[in-house]
C-alpha cells in the first residue's frame, strides 16, 4: 500500500514538472514572434520600403515646412533651413524634397489635387524608358499619330507623318520642347494605342504608391479626370531619376536628333524649361534639369531638380497665375525657394 502512494506522488511529480516544461517551451516561443521581432513577409517589405510610405511627414512649427521620420529612421539634418514662406509663393501648390534621405523640407497644399498638364510626361518617359528594349529602334509616326493633337494646341516637338525617328530621340522630344506627337508615337508602339498606354502609367502610380492620381492621356491635356498632386508627382520624379536614361534627358538643355527621312539635318530641340530660365541662377548651385507644364486649369507649373551646396533638391510646383505668355512665376518661385535654401 505504501508503494502504491509513493508511485502515485511520483507520478504526479513527473506530470507537474512536464507541464512547467510545456508552459516555458510556450513562454519562449511567444517572445520570439512578438510584434518587434517577426519576421518581414515579402509583401510586407515592399509595403514599408515603397516611395510612398518612405516619406512619411510631420508639421515643424512654423506651419507650413515639413520635416520627414522616414521608416528607415534616417536622421534629419536639423542644419537646413528654408528662410521663405510658403505663403509667399506665386503657386497654389509646391513640395521641396532634399534627395538623400528624402526629406520635406517644404510643401504648400501638397496633397490637394492639381491638374499636371504636360509634367504628365515625366510619367509617359519612364514607362516608354522601361518599355522599350532598344532605344536606338526608329519607329514612324503616322498620320494618325497627329490627329487631334494640332486643333487641342497640343505642344509639338516638330516631326510629320510619315517620319521614321529612333526611340531615344522621340523620348528627348517628350521631354525638352514637351511634343505631343512624341508622346502618342511612342504610346501606339509600345501598347497599341494611347489609351493601352495610359493603363500602364496607371498600374505605375499603384505600385509607387500614388494614391492621388489618375491619368487619361499621355500629353497633359486638360481631362476632368486627369489630376494628381505634388506629392504624388514628386514620388513619381524621385523614382524616376534614379534611371540614368531618365535623368541625362531630363538635366538636358539642348539635344539634337540623328537625320531622318522627313528632316535630313535632324531636329535640335532645346528645353523649355532652360529657355524659360535664360541666364538666372541660384546662388550656391545650379538648376539642373525640369519639366514645364501649363494649361488654363492648371496654371503653370514646373518639377524641377538643383543642385544647392553639396545637395541636390526636387522642386514641384503648381497652379502660378500667368501663361506661356506672361512672366513664369513657376521659374520665379524656383528660383526663390532654392535660393532659400540654408545651412
């Protein structure tokens, strides 16, 4: 009998010490799959390491600069400083991104929508960029490449129908005189049509995380559903400019094409941006490249970079009075806010 309740302790012994094992085992367990420890699912890392959760901002204390705590938990550089307002710009709408660590440093209603007019090529070039696998391949632009374009005032780069022109010179055509018939030549050859292009720039904006935009054409013609914001936009150009194709047209002022059948001499086109520019600049830096745009509803608008220091800087304006006509208050406010710029 005494045996049998010394077996009896002993199991029970046994079956409690097993249990603590049991519960430790789960204690441990849990600790290593806590929230701060877990490991990042693939679609989880695209999430956090996406344009548009990277800038992530925060008001300073004037009200109208804005600094960034990047998810990275890149430092903010506290010894820059914007000496100008934003109030004090001619446009509506504007954002000032330093590069390195894609820090705000200023926005004025940089969420609020805009219509883009022609800085909508910045996003027909780099979906052409990445869609065309030879640069040097000549494709023709047709009649029907023209249609509708010259009774909308289309701006255009200079080439006619039936011309045969190599990619790489369409695309400087896209970019520094802003041609239309560029844009839409290039559209047809690689989707088939312009509106197959413009379900690209679409899928685009998604995966950059351009929550706020939305595109109907390739040129920036004024649509009631074509808008999107500075924001948005300079997601778009800091992606962009990291493609060295993207960023040798864009930082150019002046290209000239190779010879064609309708123009033996070739075409020089030259920025419009840079012309609007002439011979001012920034003290400290340079203006390095830009895309102008302008329709009545838009107002003019520009998306800019500059080099200031040892720095470089995007600028995206939009929705300055004036016209193609007037004085360009986007040049203007460029050349204030980067010349704001303090260390």
């Amino acid at each position: 009998m005494v045996r049998k309740i010394k077996k009896k302790k002993s199991g029970i012994r046994i079956f409690v010490l097993v249990l603590l094992m049991v519960v430790f085992a789960a204690f441990a367990y849990r600790s290593i799959i806590t929230p701060g420890n877990h490991q990042i699912s693939e679609k989880e890392y695209e999430d956090e390491t996406s344009l548009n959760s990277y800038i992530k901002i925060i008001p300073d204390s004037s009200g109208d600069r804005m600094t960034t705590v990047p998810p990275s938990k890149i430092e903010t550089d506290h010894s820059v400083s914007i000496s100008l307002s934003s109030n004090k710009l001619n446009s509506t709408n504007a954002i000032l991104i330093r590069l390195k660590d894609n820090t705000i440093l200023m926005q004025k209603n940089s969420e609020e929508k805009i219509y883009p007019a022609s800085m909508t090529k910045i996003m027909t070039a780099i979906i052409a960029i990445e869609n065309l696998p030879d640069l040097n391949e000549e494709i023709e632009l047709t009649h029907y490449t023209f249609n509708g374009l010259y009774s909308a005032d289309a701006s255009m780069a200079g080439f006619k129908p039936g011309e045969r022109v190599r990619a790489i010179d369409l695309l400087y055509g896209v970019m520094l005189p802003s041609g239309a018939e560029c844009c839409i030549a290039l559209a047809d050859h690689i989707a088939g049509s312009e509106q197959n292009f413009v379900k690209l720039m679409n899928q685009k904006a998604v995966v950059l995380g351009m929550g706020n935009t939305h595109f109907e054409n390739t040129t920036g013609l004024h649509d009631e559903n074509h808008y999107t914001t500075v924001k948005d936009l300079s997601i778009l150009l800091i992606y962009a400019l990291q493609k060295d194709t993207f960023r040798d047209i864009f930082t150019s002022s002046r290209h000239s094409t190779q010879p064609t059948n309708k123009h033996p001499g070739g075409i020089t086109f030259y920025s419009t941006m840079f012309e609007a520019l002439g011979d001012q600049d920034i003290i400290g830096g340079e203006i390095l490249g830009g895309k102008t745009g302008y329709t009545d509803e838009a107002g003019l608008c520009l998306a800019s970079i500059a080099k200031v220091g040892n720095q470089e800087y995007i600028l995206v304006t939009a929705g300055a009075k004036g016209s193609q006509y007037s004085e360009q208050f986007n040049i203007t406010d460029a050349l204030a806010v980067y010349n704001s710029i303090r260390k």
